[in-house]
C-alpha cells in the first residue's frame, strides 16, 4: 500500500490514508457459480455469467464474500459522511470520545509542528512528526475534521498559516467521505436487498476481509492487524483470534479453523524482507459459536512481499515466499515460490517448494487465486498486466493473458475449476480493460463489452 500525501493540515497526518495501488478483489463469485457480486465505481453489482449487470445494491463496498446459502453477502464498505456530526452518530462513543479530546489540543500541536517546520506544510512528516515516531493515523484525520467541524474559528486561523488552503479543504472533504468503515450482512432477494443491512461491526479503525465461515454461522475479518470472529446475527460473542497479521488469511475447508500469517516484527516494513509465521486455529466451537482454540505452527516464511495464505481442498495450506535459508547476506533475494503444508502432519509439518522453473513466476506473488478443485493457482502481478495460471502438481505455468503494456490492479477470479475471470487489455494496442472469460484451449472472451468506461477503468493501470 501507498501512502498519499496532501499538503496542507492533512501531511500532518502524513495523511494516512489508503490509495490503492496493489492488486485488489473486485468480483466475487457465488458458491453455486450463478452470479457474481462486482465492486464498481457505482457501487456494488450482481453479474449473470454472460456479463449482465444488476442495478447497483448498495454505495461504498470495498470488500464481499457470499455467504454458504447463495443468498447474501458479508460486505466491507465506507458509509459516506459530510462533517463530524454524521461520523460521531455512527461511530461508537468510545471513539468519538477520545477524537474529540484529541481536537481539542490539535491547535497547539499544529501550532508547534508548524514553527519546527518553518511554516513549510511538506517539511511537516520528516522536520517534526518522523522524528518523534507520531504515528496516529485515522484518528488524526478524524481529529482534523472534529476540529474543523466543532471549532471552524481556531481551524480557519490554523488554515491561514499554509498555502492551498482551498486544496486542503477538497482533500479534507474527500477523507470524510471514507473515515467511516462498516461490516455488514446483507440479504438478497433476486437482484436486490431483502430489507435493511445487519450492521456487525462499524469503526474508525481499519478493517479488511469480512469472510464467512463455510459450515458456522460466523465471520471473521480484520480490525487493523488483530483477526476477530464474530457470529452473524451481530451478537456480542466474539473472539480476537491473533494479533499482528500481516496480509491475508483464509478458513479451513471444513470451516471450524482460519490460517493466517503472523509477523515476527511489531511493524511490516517495506522495500525489505520480512518474516512471518504461517499458523492455523480452530475458531469454531461444537455448538458453532466462536473459541480461541489450539494453534498449529506450519511454517516460516521471507516475504518480499504482503503474504496470502490460502487452504486447498485437501487440507493442505498454501502460499507464497522466498526461500529461508539462516543466516544470510544483508542484501541476499532469492527467487519467490509457491509452497504446501500439510497440517495433518502435526507438529511434523514442513513447507515443500512447488516445482517451477527458474525466472517463470512473477517476482510479486502477493496476488494468486485459488481454483475450486485446489489445481491450479491464478497469479495476477502488480509490476506488469500478465496473468498466469500455474498447475500446482506440475508447476506448470500457462500465460493466459500476456503482457501488453499496462499494470495489473485486479485480481482474477475463479467461477469453477476451468473458468477463469481476468482483468486485461483485450488485444495489443487496447486503451480501454475488459473482463475477460477463460477456459482452457479457448479464446478468451470479452464480458464487459456494454459496461460504461467507468465501470472498467480501474482494472488496470
């Protein structure tokens, strides 16, 4: 992820907020392989299998994952707000609380930053808050717009101290729009909502991946680094299963356990090679309700780049990593691979390196989807628009859509076992991405032919 930076009060924040650059999910196939759930500008779609869309459900949906039955969805999304008044209605008290008590000795500490700056709003983040490590992220954000909002004198009189004040303010208005994150269920009726969303859990804080177990009525998702399950009818049973996660996770096939990677340092850093533990947790009690059950250990791994653990139907558990070999050069980078553990071997578990030849696959393999049947492995690299499909027995790697100058922001997705759908440019000298449908042996097919530009943009870069 990358940082983007406003000038003005918000590089007081370093402005903290997200932007996506990385390879993201952006549709969702049901379990029965009917219809998909499609993340667009718009807001959130259904897809029939020939590329209909449905009007849009509902604004703001950053993540989906279907629940078991077909019928519904877990939804992340980013409720839009206008002014503090709207967030510290929506958010609760326990957050808005502290916020408000930050706002109110912001003006002194903007006051401060500023003079050690000079005045200079871009020399902010390296002269004042770098070296003093101040790391709030969205709640100094939230505290800016609580300030603006409650105070308008004292912010104006801080705003008269920087330059762009009016771009400072369009950049506030647009953070305000997406502080605000939300979890909840939602119900289908045909192509659309069956009454009002089951919010489970609404926050300030940074949450990622609401995904429902296959067998129990639970879902877990991320809240900041810490991996919670929490049931779906939005009672209070709930459980943090681990902290310090570091990327994505996945329930077991059964459904009653998650694996994970678990960051042996307290911060990931980028530009570097990090370490983390791949573990598995039994989350799901007998009666179907959330536990904090044993924990395997599977394995190390170096991580150049954000892990990705996904389970296969076998059982086993797969990701991606650089070979571990202690100790080693400060500067050593070894080639990344795919690798499978069995947990059923227990304590005697080791991670065995897929077979694939040297320089085959992508340096990046932070984004990879797994088919149904657990075969083969979708691998969509953020560095180039090349999507390929390895055979996870062989290591046989296919290109199923070549390089044709652009940069991949969307990962592929399996509708069955030998139907894959692609982000791509449909042909050399494409302006504008496609969803494209594959299958083995033939040409690919265009699916987003009648969507509106917007809707298909973001695929690449």
């Amino acid at each position: 992820m990358s940082i983007r930076r406003i000038d003005g009060l918000l590089a007081i924040a370093a402005l903290m907020l997200i932007t996506g650059c990385i390879v993201d999910e952006r549709m969702f196939w049901s379990p029965d392989g009917r219809r998909a759930a499609v993340r667009l500008p718009e807001g959130l779609c259904l897809m029939d299998v020939n590329g209909k869309l449905s009007a849009p459900l509902i604004s703001g949906v950053t993540f989906a994952a279907w629940l078991p039955d077909n019928r519904g969805l877990v939804i992340l999304r980013r409720p839009a707000t206008t002014n503090w008044q709207e967030i510290s209605r929506l958010v609760p008290r326990e957050e808005t609380a502290p916020v408000e008590a930050l706002a109110a000795g912001l003006p002194g500490l903007i006051t401060v930053a500023l003079n050690a700056a000079g005045g200079e709003a871009s020399a902010l983040e390296e002269k004042f808050f770098k070296p003093l490590k101040f790391e709030l992220g969205p709640w100094l954000v939230a505290g800016l717009i609580c300030l603006r909002d409650t105070q308008p004198e004292t912010f104006n009189k801080l705003l008269g101290r920087v330059k762009e004040t009016d771009e400072l303010q369009k950049d506030l208005a647009e953070a305000c729009k997406t502080i605000v994150q939300e979890i909840s269920v939602v119900r289908l009726d045909g192509d659309k909502l069956a009454g009002q969303p089951l919010v489970l859990e609404r926050t300030l804080a940074e949450l990622g991946e609401p995904r429902p177990s296959p067998s129990a009525a639970v879902v877990a998702f991320l809240r900041d680094d810490v991996l919670n399950v929490v049931p779906l009818d939005g009672s209070t049973n709930r459980v943090a299963v681990s902290r310090k996660i570091a990327g994505s996770y996945d329930w077991t096939r059964d459904g009653k356990g998650l694996v994970f990677p678990v960051r042996l340092s307290e911060k990931w850093e980028g530009n570097t090679i990090n370490l983390a533990h791949i573990q598995r947790r039994i989350v799901v009690g007998p009666s179907g309700t959330p536990i904090e059950g044993d924990s395997l250990l599977l394995g190390m791994g170096a991580f150049a780049f954000t892990p990705r653990v996904r389970c296969l139907p076998d059982g086993r558990v797969l990701f991606a990593s650089q070979p571990l070999q202690l100790p080693a050069a400060a500067n050593s980078m070894s080639e990344a691979r795919f690798y499978v553990v069995d947990p059923a071997k227990g304590t005697e578990a080791v991670p065995v390196a897929i077979a694939s030849e040297s320089g085959a696959l992508p340096a990046d393999l932070a984004a990879f989807a797994v088919s149904p049947d657990g075969r083969h492995v979708a691998i969509g690299e953020s560095g180039s628009d090349a999507i390929a499909v390895l055979e996870i027995a062989t290591g046989r790697l296919e290109v199923v859509s070549p390089k044709r100058g652009a940069q991949n922001r969307t990962l592929p997705a399996w509708r069955g076992s030998d139907e894959l759908y692609l982000a791509a440019l449909p042909k050399v000298g494409a302006r504008r991405p496609e969803w494209l449908r594959w299958r083995k042996g033939a040409t690919p097919q265009v699916l987003s032919a009648d969507w509106p530009d917007t809707a298909v943009q973001p695929l690449v870069k």
